[in-house]
C-alpha cells in the first residue's frame, strides 16, 4: 500500500513524512489518511524506532489503493514493514 524510505537522521531522534498524493480523491479522503497515518507513526512507528535506539527519517508514499484501507490494514502494513526493515532485538 505504501513505498517506504528511510536514511539516517541528522537530529538525535527520529522523524515521520509522508506523501500522500489526490489520485483523484477529495481532500476530506487525502486529510483523513493522512490523519490516520500520523496517528500510526506518533503511537506506533516512532516508539518502536526510538526504544530500539534507531534514529532514522522515515518517508511515507502512499499508493492509490491506501484510500480503501480501514485504520487496522494500514497499522499491519506499515508494522510488518517496519519489523521487515527493523526486527526485534532478541
């Protein structure tokens, strides 16, 4: 559902962008991924980087099918990404 970049953070913590083109939607749609996807990485995606001592810029891009998906769907998309990228310490 997404592209996702990411590289070295020049601050001491990490970031969140995202990119989220119209793909001929509204903007009441495109503000309220974007909102979502916000609310995902201020709760989930950041905490993890930081407790596992990763200080990286993440960037979002989203794709056009991203707009169909509930909350859940894009929360599991972006984690399994993230554990892809960044996996557990044991």
């Amino acid at each position: 559902m997404m592209d996702v970049f990411f590289d070295a953070s020049p601050v001491s913590h990490s970031r969140l962008g995202l990119i989220v083109p119209k793909h001929g939607r509204t903007i009441v749609d495109r503000n309220r991924l974007r909102r979502r996807l916000r609310e995902i990485g201020r709760r989930e995606l950041l905490p993890r980087l930081r407790d596992r001592g990763h200080a990286v810029d993440v960037l979002l891009r989203v794709h056009r099918r991203a707009y169909g998906a509930s909350f859940v769907e894009l929360r599991q998309d972006i984690e399994s990404t993230m554990e892809a990228l960044w996996p557990e310490r044991p």
